[in-house]
C-alpha cells in the first residue's frame, strides 16, 4: 500500500512552491492543504517552528523545503534532480535561491509592520542583497542544462518570481541572460500552476 503523503503548504510560499514543483515533476502523488501558517497551532505538534511547507507521511515529519524536495525525489521513478556528477553545484546554487527568498520574505515581513516598529536598516540590508545576488546570478548562473531538470533550475525560477510578487520586477531589464532563461522557464505547465496567489 503506497503511504499517504500529506504537504502543509501556503498560497504563495517559494518554499512550499519547490516542494509542490517537485511533487508534480517527480510524479509523487500527495494531498495539498493549503493553510494560513500564523494560525495553524495543530503544525505545532509536528513542526514546533510552526513553518510551511511541513510534510508528513504515516508517523514521519519532514521539515523544511530542502528535506521535503530530497525525500520526494528520492521516492520517485523520475530522473534525479540531483545528479551525482553535480550534485554540489546543485545544492549550492540552490541555497543561494533559498537566500533570496529569505530575504524578499523578512523585507515584506518588516514592510508591513506598524511604522514605529520597522526598521527601514533592515529593509535596505534585504533589498541590497537581494540585488547583489541576484546580479551575481546574471553572472554565475549558466551552468544548467536546459535538456536535464534539476533543483537549482527550481529553486532559483521560484526565487525570482517571488522577488516579482513581493518586491519588483526591475531585475528583468537589468539582466538580460537571466530574463531570457527566465522567460522560456517560467512557461513550463509546473510553473504556470504554481503561480503564487495574492492572498
Ligand atoms: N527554511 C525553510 C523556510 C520556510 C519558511 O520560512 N516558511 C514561511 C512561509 S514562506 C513560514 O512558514 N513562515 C511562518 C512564520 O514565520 O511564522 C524552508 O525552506 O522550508
């Protein structure tokens, strides 16, 4: 009997959004629930972090986008996402992915507190690195393989259209070779269905 899989995930997480990619691309079959994390005290008992995306299947939990995404590829008949001969290159890049959207998140986190609790510090700090990486992306992100799918290509798709969704789309016209890999990406069916939602 196939073990019931269950993703908590959000309606716009870039987190839950690699893991969702990689259920669809690695053929895992799971059920979805869509929650709202702030209020999700039953999360507490499987992920005292009380963050998404959480997975569970049977009695085990796995936390964290990078773990959910290894466990599913591991299950699945599909070709690896991680391919041995590059496997460091694609762990890497992938959290230099996981580091933009960090920080698109704490800048729109800060963003909208009460203006007497904000930091306007913090909020540049974000954007400034935010920026920087990805500039360095314009320039260090050519070593994918347009005819093999792997996490990294995931993981930095999802990490630019969430800097378009919750911070701006400048980076388009600034880098020219990331927009034109951007732009033949993000029409790919798992990209288009895991569009965030404005919730
Ligand atoms: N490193 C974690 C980050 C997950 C994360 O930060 N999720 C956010 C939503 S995008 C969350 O659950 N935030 C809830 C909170 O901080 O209260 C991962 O890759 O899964």
């Amino acid at each position: 009997m196939q073990n019931q899989i269950l993703l908590y995930n959000g309606p716009n997480s870039p987190f839950g959004r690699k893991t969702k990619i990689t259920s669809l691309v690695q053929e895992i079959t799971l059920e979805e629930k869509i929650i709202k994390v702030q209020e999700a005290d039953f999360l507490d008992k499987y992920n005292p972090l009380r963050k998404i995306p959480t997975l569970l299947i049977n009695g085990l939990t796995i936390i964290d986008s990078d773990n959910i995404c290894f466990y599913l590829d591991s299950i699945s008949k599909k070709k690896t996402l991680f391919p041995q001969n590059k496997y460091f290159e694609v762990i890497s890049m992938t959290s230099i992915a996981n580091g933009i959207m960090e920080s698109v998140l704490e800048r729109r986190m800060e963003k909208i507190r009460p203006t007497n609790e904000k930091s306007e510090n913090f909020i540049k700090k974000q954007e400034i690195r935010i920026a920087r990486t990805i500039k360095w992306l314009e320039n260090n992100w050519n070593n994918y393989d347009e005819s093999y799918l792997t996490m990294d290509q995931i993981a930095v798709a999802c990490a630019l259209d969430y800097t378009m969704f919750r911070f701006n789309d400048e980076w388009r016209a600034n880098h020219p070779k990331l927009n034109k890999w951007f732009s033949v990406f993000e029409k790919k069916d798992f990209m288009k269905s895991t569009i965030p939602l404005d919730k």
